[in-house]
C-alpha cells in the first residue's frame, strides 16, 4: 500500500472517531467545523477529478443541509479517495479556484489530509471545552487495535 493510500486509510479511521463524537452535539461552531472539514473534502475530489466545485460548494452546501450525515459522508468520500488514488496522475494540475497556482494532484491530496488533521484537532479541543471525552485518533492507535490481538 502506498503511503499516500495509508494515510488515506488513517484519515477515514480518524474522522469515523471524530465525527461519530461530534456529530450529535448541538454547539453552533461544532457544526460549522464539521460542515467546514466534510465539505472541504467533498468538493476536492470533484477538484482532483477535474470538475468545477460550482456555487454553494464546501461548507455553505452542507450548512444548507443541517439532517447531513457527516460520518456516513465522511464514510463514502473515504472510499472515492481510495480510488482516486489508483485512478489519477499525481502529477496533473488541479485548477482550486481560490488559489492563484495550481498544485499537483499529489499536493492537493496531501492538502485534504493535512487540512481534515487541522479540523480533527479543532473539532477535538471544541468538544473537550464542552464537557465531551474525544477517544485517542492519533496513527499508532489505529495500528494497535489492528495489531492487538482479539480480547
């Protein structure tokens, strides 16, 4: 497995964790945080596979959508990402409207992670300000419980 394809895998772990902690809570910048990090992953796949986000993309289209499964979301952009992965030239252009340059597909994909760790981590400090205990996301967790044998 690549290494681009592993963290992928962790991502989709971590924000099923995050998200599952998060997505029942009430608090007005949790949801924004949540639409913010789902939204921003969704509209870089079309980005990656050469589409226009369109108006409305990223955070504005899931807040008009307040009923959003952010997980099952998360859960179904995990899966596109896998296959991104084994589809696309790393080294193609991405046209990001917001951005005066344009990234290569390896860095936009990198951006995704390291953008979703940014809001996993906000979203984390949100909750715990909250009262609400955020299970361990951290890699070498993932790799413990895949590794552990079975109680």
């Amino acid at each position: 497995m690549s290494e681009l394809a592993e963290l992928f895998r962790y991502n989709a772990w971590a924000n099923a964790i995050v998200l599952e902690t998060a997505e029942p809570s009430a608090d007005r910048a949790v949801h924004e945080t949540l639409s913010h990090l789902v939204g921003v992953e969704a509209v870089y796949t079309l980005m990656i596979r050469g589409e226009a986000p369109g108006e409305g993309s990223d955070r504005v289209a899931y807040m008009a959508r307040p009923n959003v499964d952010f997980v099952r979301e998360a859960a179904r952009l995990a899966v596109e990402y896998q296959r991104l992965l084994t589809k696309v030239n790393m080294e193609e252009p991405v046209a990001i409207p917001w951005f005066r340059f344009r990234p290569n597909t390896r860095q936009a994909l990198l951006q995704v992670l390291t953008h979703s760790a940014q809001h996993r981590s906000q979203l984390a400090m949100q909750l715990e300000a909250l009262g609400v205990v955020v299970p361990n996301f951290d890699y070498i967790t993932m790799v413990g419980k895949e590794l552990s044998p079975p109680a």
